[in-house]
C-alpha cells in the first residue's frame, strides 16, 4: 500500500465504494489483488476508528435501527465441521446499522451475529453517541427491547413497528412474500406517531447491497473473512457519510448532522482516515 500514491489509491477506492469486487478493482485500476485487500483492510481499521473518534455528540432526535444478513465463506447450512475448523468465522453475518432519520447520518454499525450481546453492545455504541433525548424505531426483534431498557431505562421514547406478510416471511426462494400491513407498538416513552418508521434505515440496507459486492445476493463475491467483511462496511459508511452527497439533502449526512462544513473528496478520505 505504500508504494501507491494518494491518486492510486483514490483510484481503488473508488472502485470499491461503488460495488465492485476486489478482483473486478484490481482489473480496473491494474493494482495487484493483494494490494487492493491490503489498502482496504488497512483504511477500513483506520475508517472504524476515525468514525468511533469523530461522530459523537450528536444532537440526533430520532434514530431507526435495522439488521441486514450476509455471509463468510458459505452460508450456514452449507458450513460443515471440517470447514468451521478451518475457518471458524464461516456462516451467517450481520450488520447492526442505526441512521439519523434527519440527516441520514449513519450513526452507528455492528458486524457480527443476530443475539443478545449484539444487540446490546449495538445500543450501547448508538446511546454513547448521542446527547440528548431521542425517539427510536426498531423492528420486532426481542432482543432490542432488552437492550434499549438496560442502556436507556426511561429516558426514550421507544416503539416498534412490526410489519406484517401474507403466508409469513417465506413464500419461494427468491420471491419476496406480499406485504400485508403493519403494527405500531410504543414499548416507552411518547414517540410520535407519525415518525414510528424503518422506511429510511431498510433503503440505507439497499444502499449498501448496491455499494458493496459482499451484499449482493447470488454472486461469488461474498467475504471469505469476516475482518474483511468488517473493513469493507466501515469504508462504506465513512464514504456514504462523509463523501456521498444524499440526493434528498443536496449535502453529505455529515454536513447535514454539523460534523464537517465540505464534502469530502476520496482523497480527503483517504488523507484523514490514515493520519487520523
């Protein structure tokens, strides 16, 4: 990674950040496989601690949580004894993501399993960013509930909105099943009713489906390593916050959160991400 300079390596950021595969990079920029790994293993740690140091103190009042699956190396029916003694990170993976419903800012993310000590240590880093009161939507899974009591006792304003499918969640294979309707379920506190949603967090999941190979169903793309898999949704967040202007805002999720005053060029990114 040192032999590149800071245009190369903008050059492999950018290929990345828009959903291409490590291979796919390094056929387009023409640096070597283990070189675009290398540069994104080392600027996704540095991502994760540049965003763990900056975003804090936000005035956020209201946040929507959600989780989105992947996988490592196969999927976890496919994951047999001798291949979990090989590589013991191998099956299901998922990613915690929590979004600012104002300024689209990506407040905070997870990678790992779909438990109670995921969803707690989630909230925990989501409270520990905040300074203030806030109104939260989540989806039915219990072990929010759990958490959001044991981290922010009263002070919320909690509800989940469950959404409902005819014939349950799986009708086919592929085909998503019809939806039904939904509920609203105010678990503390007084949300606000008409802001009871996961509509802005579930299109932040689509995003990064679109922005990172890894997320893209029925491809070959998926990660072979959960560190990887790791770095890759923190460069992505870090771009999608700092460098991606949102169309609805016509500014970054950052500018808009009053954490950076420019966009961020992929240059910027890479400069302050690793001197940071």
């Amino acid at each position: 990674m040192n032999r590149l300079d800071t245009t190369k390596r903008a050059a492999v950021v950018a290929a990345l950040v828009e959903g291409n595969s490590l291979r796919a990079t390094s056929r387009i920029t023409g640096v070597a496989r283990m070189t675009v790994e290398k540069l994104l293993r080392d600027l996704g740690a540095a991502c994760q601690a540049f965003h763990d140091e900056t975003v804090r103190n936000l005035k956020t009042r209201r946040v929507q949580a959600d989780e989105i699956w992947a996988f490592c190396y196969a999927k976890r029916n496919n994951v047999t004894p001798a291949i979990k003694e090989k590589h013991p990170d191998a099956g299901d993976v998922w990613t915690w993501t929590a979004i600012d419903a104002d300024s689209k800012l990506m407040v905070s993310w997870l990678v790992g399993g779909h438990g109670s000590r995921e969803a707690y240590q989630f909230i925990s880093d989501v409270s520990s960013r905040l300074t203030g009161r806030i109104q939260l939507t989540t989806d039915g899974l219990s072990f929010y509930w759990t958490a959001v009591e044991e981290v922010f006792g009263q002070e919320i304003d909690y509800a989940i909105l469950n959404k409902i499918y005819e014939g349950g969640h799986n009708q086919g294979r592929y085909s998503p099943p019809r939806f039904m309707g939904a509920t609203r379920i105010t678990k503390q506190g007084h949300p606000d009713a008409g802001h009871i949603s996961t509509s802005f967090v579930e299109r932040q999941n689509l995003t990064m489906r679109m922005h990172m190979r890894r997320f893209t169903r029925l491809t070959n793309g998926f990660s072979k390593k959960v560190e990887m898999h790791a770095a890759s949704v923190a460069l992505h967040f870090v771009y999608y916050n700092f460098c991606k202007v949102h169309q609805s805002l016509r500014v970054t999720p950052a500018m808009e959160a009053g954490i950076s005053d420019h966009v961020w060029s992929l240059q910027d990114l890479i400069t302050r991400c690793l001197s940071a």
